[in-house]
C-alpha cells in the first residue's frame, strides 16, 4: 500500500477521495463512487457531505486507508461496511453469508405475485443466506408465515438479526436443516436461491475469495441441488416452487422436470436478458 503523500500535515476530504480512487482502480469498476461510498461510511456522513465540505481535513486518515486496503484486495464493500442495501431495505451481512443480488428481486416479485393470488399464507424458504427473502416477503404479507432453513450456522445467526431488527420473529422460524428435511409443517410454496453454479466454475476474486462456497457451488455440474429440491417439494405434495437458476440450466431442467412430472414450468430472465430462474407447478396432493 502506498504510503499517504499528505500525512504530514494531513489530508482533505478532496485530497483523500483523489488518493482513494488511484488505489481502487485496478478492483472497481467505479473508484470514485466506491471512494465517496467507504469516505461517508468512515466519516458517518453522507455523500452529499463530502462534495459540501471538500476541504476539512480527514481524522483518522489511517483507518480509512484499512477500509481502502480491504477494498483493493477485493474485499467486497458489503462486508466492510455490515450491510447491504436489498429490495427497499438495508440487512446486516458478514463473511459466511452470500450477499444478496438485485436479481433476487424478481424471484421475490413472482412469489409475491403468487402469495397474493393464491391468499398463500405458509411458505418455506431454502438456504436463508441473509434473510433477504423472508423478510422482504414477510415484511409484504403480514399474515404470511415463513419457516426459513439453512444448514450452516453463520446465516442462521444473521437471519435471526436481521428478522429480530425488522420485527418479524412471529413471522418467521429459523431452522438447521438440509433442504427442506427438518421442516414438518404444511407448506403452500418454497422459494430458494441455492448454490447453483458448477464447482470448476471461474469466479472473480471478489467473489470466491470472500463469500461462502456452500452458497455458490451447486455440485460438479451446479444443478445438483436445484433437482434434489424440486424432488423434494413434488414427493411433500407442495404446490408451488420458485427458484434461482444458472443462465444455462433451463435445457436440463426443463429434461428433468419431464421426467419426474409437473404440472408446469415457467422460465424467467433477468434484467440482462438471462435465463435466472423458474416457477413450478405440481399437481396437488402427495405424489
């Protein structure tokens, strides 16, 4: 890391944010944004604040410089700053839980559409991650029950922040389970984003550095998990099943579920014109 060029008589805001935006260069694809972004965090300001006061002098210059290492390396920023902005609202994220992406939103819409066309009210939701599922979709459907699994013990630990910040521990249930294994309550539908992507798969470091491989990797192939899961909610007799897919799973799924028997399936994209996830239909009662 290099070493300040104005420490010895300290740096401004103007000056901090120009040294900040050289050393991201090589891991952002917007430096300066992510400067202003990790400066306001540190700073306990907003943005606006540093364009308003460019020229006060930065306290604690060797502590944003920790932030900007972290940053360099790859580190993704929700990590270093705790949170992360999802939906309408903002979660508590730390390493050992997948960051929640803007594409998750769709699969949220699409359940929401079905819950509320169906007057749904108990749901499951496989690998609960941050919660950003549950609690988005809890926080829509006062009603709704959710009964939330994951069977690693870090994204329990955050779903359960997360819930207990938002007020909805009477709506939903954390529970170490595989899949749906452990879950013995009647369920309506269930919606996962679970690992998807094949094990040889080349991820940027951003990503496989930092976030949790049980969350990504789905198997040899990736698709693995996603067929145990659609088996799973078919053999329970559940109605519906919404997921998260990789862009280049629809072939074999769509072979699979010919193969085992649904009522439907439908394919989304997603905002990049990607094929990213599917909604089934089983036909109703134990199969």
């Amino acid at each position: 890391m290099k070493v300040l060029l104005y420490m010895d008589r300290g740096m401004t805001i103007k000056e901090t944010l120009q040294w900040a935006k050289k050393e991201l260069k090589e891991s952002c694809q917007r430096p300066q944004y992510e400067a202003e972004l990790l400066l306001a965090y540190h700073l306990k300001q907003d943005r606006m604040y540093l364009i308003t006061h460019d020229r006060d002098e930065v306290l604690d210059v060797e502590g944003f410089e920790t932030l900007i290492q972290r940053r360099a390396a790859n580190e993704p920023y929700e990590y270093i700053v705790g949170e992360a902005s999802f939906y309408d609202i903002y979660l508590f994220v730390e390493k050992g839980v997948l960051i929640p992406r803007p594409e998750t939103e769709i699969l949220i819409d699409l359940v929401a559409e079905i819950i509320e066309k169906e007057d749904i009210r108990h749901i499951a939701e496989i690998g609960v991650g941050s919660g950003a599922i549950s609690v988005v979709l809890a926080r829509k459907f006062p009603l709704l029950k959710v009964i939330a699994t994951d069977i690693c013990d870090v994204p329990l630990k955050v779903a359960q922040k997360n819930i207990e910040t938002f007020g909805l521990s009477e709506q939903i249930e954390v529970h170490k389970s595989n899949l749906i294994d452990e879950v013995t309550e009647t369920l309506e539908l269930v919606v996962s984003n679970p690992p998807y992507i094949a094990e040889d798969f080349i991820l940027k470091s951003n990503v496989v550095d930092y976030e949790p491989k049980e969350a990504l990797f789905g198997g040899r192939i990736g698709d693995e998990l996603l067929k145990q899961i659609i088996l799973d909610v078919k053999e329970r007799g559940i109605k519906y099943l919404a997921c998260e897919m990789g862009y280049d799973q629809k072939e074999p799924l769509q072979a699979y579920v010919n193969e085992v028997g649904v009522k439907s399936i439908k394919f989304y994209k997603d905002l990049a014109g990607f094929d990213r996830g599917f909604v089934i239909v089983f036909n109703e009662g134990k199969q």
